[in-house]
C-alpha cells in the first residue's frame, strides 16, 4: 500500500490501519540495551530488594526506574539552569 493510500484510509477513519503495517521491524528510538555491570555493597543490595519486593517488583526494575528518575531529574535542572 502506498503512503497516500495509507494517509487517506487512516484520515477518513474507515478502518484500523494497524494491520496494514509490518510491525516485526519496529523499534523503539533511544532504547536498545546494553548490558553493564555494577558493583554495590551488600547493603545497597538489601535495601533494593526490601524496596522492590515492597513495589513488588524486581531489583533490576527499581534500579532503571530509581536512575531513570535521576537522570530525568537532572536534565530537568540543567535545562532549567540554562533558561534563569
């Protein structure tokens, strides 16, 4: 199907046009993996699984969202640094 014919079927809602598109090669921008290694003190370790069990969750998980927050957090002030 080309692209026009896929932009009219979808302007004028006349079905779903998921099925005319070949989702097995979709990719998500900015989120392939890569693997990394850290080393935490036995500590750290209790504490993030007390947390991830508590959220009922994994520790891998706590840890992405944690420094996905943190990172977030600082763009956020580094942007808004720029523009004072």
């Amino acid at each position: 199907m080309k692209a026009k014919s896929l932009d009219k079927k979808f302007d004028d809602n006349q079905s779903d046009i998921v099925d005319e598109l070949d989702l097995s090669t979709i990719k998500r921008p900015n989120q392939t993996q890569k693997r990394v290694n850290v080393d935490f003190p036995t500590w750290m370790i209790e504490s993030l699984d007390k947390e991830a069990t508590r959220l009922g969750v994994t520790r891998q998980s706590i840890i992405k969202i944690w420094l996905a927050e943190r990172l977030e957090q600082s763009t956020f002030n580094k942007s808004s640094n720029r523009t004072q």
